[in-house]
C-alpha cells in the first residue's frame, strides 16, 4: 500500500510583507484575518478515509515565521484527526543548507518558500524526507468533496496504461463555485480577447471529460495533482518560472519521456478570493510564457532530452509558446492601457514588458536544466534524512 502525503501551501501577509506575499501569490491569508480559507480546507478532509499524512508549508515573511506558525497550527489543532506537519522557514533553512552544501553554486534556493516552483519543491522535499511513496497537492483555497477523495487521488498511479506506459503523475481538476469545471467565457472584449485561454481549455477540457477515465494530459491542475516518488525523484518544478509552474511541469515531465494524465473522475472545489487588480498577474504572465519558449526551445537542442513542441500541445496550451505570443502581448497591453483603470501600468507592459521578459527568459533559460541534472541527486540524499526527519515530525 502506497504511502501518501498531502502537501497544501499556505500563503501569509502582513503590511510589513505585502510586498513579499500579496504581490507575488494568488491568496493570501492576512495575519490580521481569520484563517478561513485554511480551515476550510483542512475540515474539508476530516471526512476522507484512508491513511496520510498533511504537510503544510508556512509562506511568509522571514520576520513573522513564529507568529503565522503558531496561527496554522491553531488551525491544525482544531483538526486532531489529521495528521499534520508544518514546515515553517525554520525546518525549510535546515533542508536548504542541507541541498546548498550537497551541489553548492545557490542551487539550495531553489527548494525553499519563497516562488511558486521553490515551494512546489520544498513539498516534494519533505516528503522524501519523511519517505512518501505519493505527493498529493492540494491548495488551501480549495476544498475536497467527498470520503473517496485520497481513494480517487490514488487511483491507477504507479500503474500503467494499456499501451505500458506508466501513470507516475495524474491531475485532476477543480469546479467554480457554480459546479462548472469550465472556464468561465462571460467576459470578453477588446481587452480581452488576446489574452484569454478560455475558449483553447474548454475545448480542451469538454473532449477529456467525455473520454475515458485516464487520459494523456495538455492541462495540470495545481492544487488536484498527485506525483508518484518514481516521477517526484526524477523531475524537479522549476524555480524560475513567475508562475504557471503546474502545467509546466507537464513539459517538464515531457521532456525526460514521461507524461502527466488526467483523472476526469477526481475533483475538487475552488474558492479563490477576487483579485484586486489584473497588471502585477498579467506581467508574471507575460515573463512565465517568454520564459516557457526560450526555456524549451533550449532543452529541444539538448541530445538527451526529448523537444516539447507547440503543435503537440494544441488546442490548448499551444498557442502560448508559439510565435504569436508577441502580438498577443502587445495587442493586450495597448488595449487594458486604454480601456482599463490600470491604464498606466499596462502602459508601461506595452512600452517595455516585452523586452523586458525576453532578457528574463535569455537570461535564464538554461538555469532550469542545470538544476533539475542535481535533482535525482538530491532527492537520494534526502530520502529518508533521519536528522531532518525528526526535525519534520516535531514541527
């Protein structure tokens, strides 16, 4: 029986750190708020059977560690019949100097809990630490919707298709608030109409939710995605990346002949808080899609790593690392600076962001395949660490 571990983030904010946590991630949790979206998430599996083990990882500000820890785990104690570790900046410092020491050269910031692929990462760390057959991420905006939800997270991973090739990661996906697992298509428009995926995911995701059970993937989502230690041990998230780094690591995955599959039986339901303001995303966006192109392109010229194309990625992601994510860029920027409130934001995008994330994506397009060559390495280190591990299970 395999041994599973579900791995939620948990992101914090202070006015001190605003511009560390709220700028840089989706939802954040203020300190001066409850902690409702948490504690959702965690009375949410209360009702799953099954055995696992939950790690949440602390994402804050260096200087309010002790305060957001001591919160979560209020939180955690409202919920005995978890099981609940929490690595808070602390246990991350000790797995980090423990990585930097094993490939030196800055390597260790790449697992720590700070950016999204970082974090992604640091899950997958302390669950080798601990010996996790299975990572199991769920987010903690989201909540789980029945008993069978580890039943369905587990189901035919590890195993292997008909045609023998093995389910080593597996999303699921999540439903909106209405119980729609489709992108919502309601807004649309002149500042809209470059830069939306929704018409590209939804037929994409209405062909994989009429197929069979099992299905190869163009779609990750995030917070319903459970890696199997055969994938987690060989394929690391990339650290570089602004954001996106869950689909992502479906190239990633391609690109050392592995595959991510869909489960159009495995939900959950996501509550995201509204965004206040469309800009700061659109250029993490804008960096993340320059990035992804100049990224495989580089790997597609290395011998020992399969090329990941976008013609193998349509209807859906695709066209977001072809050659029309310039104009896309540019037609959005010019329009959300005429037509939105952010005008003077976009303004600037439209000037300089593309250039801007280009230099990004040259000047780091590489980096990402010099650290995942480190990976298998030091997922082996760390596998079963009893000095960290003591450290985890305390926490």
């Amino acid at each position: 029986m395999m041994k599973a571990a579900i791995v939620i983030p948990s992101y914090w904010a202070d006015a001190a750190s605003a511009s560390i946590a709220s700028c840089d991630y989706d939802h954040t949790i203020q300190l001066g708020e409850d902690a409702s979206q948490l504690e959702a998430c965690l009375a949410s599996l209360d009702q799953v059977r099954g055995s696992f083990h939950v790690i949440l990882l602390e994402v804050c500000a260096a200087s309010a560690t002790a305060e957001v820890a001591e919160r979560i785990r209020t939180v955690a104690l409202r919920h005995p019949a978890l099981e609940v570790s929490v690595v808070t900046n602390l246990e991350a410092s000790r797995i980090i100097e423990m990585v930097s020491n094993l490939v030196p050269g800055g390597t260790g910031e790449c697992i720590s809990l700070r950016g999204y692929g970082a974090i992604r990462n640091m899950g997958l760390a302390a669950a080798a630490v601990l010996g996790y057959d299975v990572v199991v991420f769920l987010d903690d905006d989201e909540v789980v919707l029945g008993p069978d939800f580890m039943d369905r997270a587990l189901f035919a991973l590890g195993q292997e298709t008909r045609q023998r090739l093995p389910i080593l990661a597996k999303t699921g996906y999540f439903l909106d608030r209405a119980g729609s697992p489709l992108a919502d298509c309601g807004r649309r428009g002149p500042a809209h109409r470059w830069w939306t995926k929704r018409l590209e995911f939804n037929r994409w995701m209405r062909k994989a939710l009429a197929g069979t059970r099992i299905s190869r993937s163009n779609h990750v989502c995030g917070g319903c995605f459970a890696i199997h230690a055969r994938a987690f041990t060989r394929v690391a998230f990339d650290p570089f990346i602004t954001r996106g780094e869950d689909l992502d690591y479906l190239f990633n995955m391609r690109m050392q002949g592995l595959d991510v599959w869909f489960d159009n039986e495995w939900t959950v339901r996501h509550l995201p808080p509204r965004p206040t303001s469309t800009a700061p995303r659109f250029m993490q966006d804008v960096y993340r899609w320059y990035y992804e192109r100049e990224k495989l392109a580089c790997a597609s010229r290395k011998k020992e790593l399969l090329s990941v194309t976008a013609a193998s990625l349509m209807p859906y992601p695709g066209p977001w690392i072809s050659v029309e994510l310039d104009q896309r860029v540019r037609k959005t920027a010019f329009r959300r600076a005429l037509l939105t409130r952010e005008h003077l934001a976009y303004w600037r995008i439209w000037r300089r962001g593309s250039a801007e994330a280009t230099r990004y994506a040259r000047e780091n397009a590489e980096s990402y395949l010099r650290f995942q060559s480190f990976w298998p390495l030091i997922m082996n280190r760390l596998w079963l660490n009893e000095e960290l591990a003591g450290a985890l299970r305390s926490a």
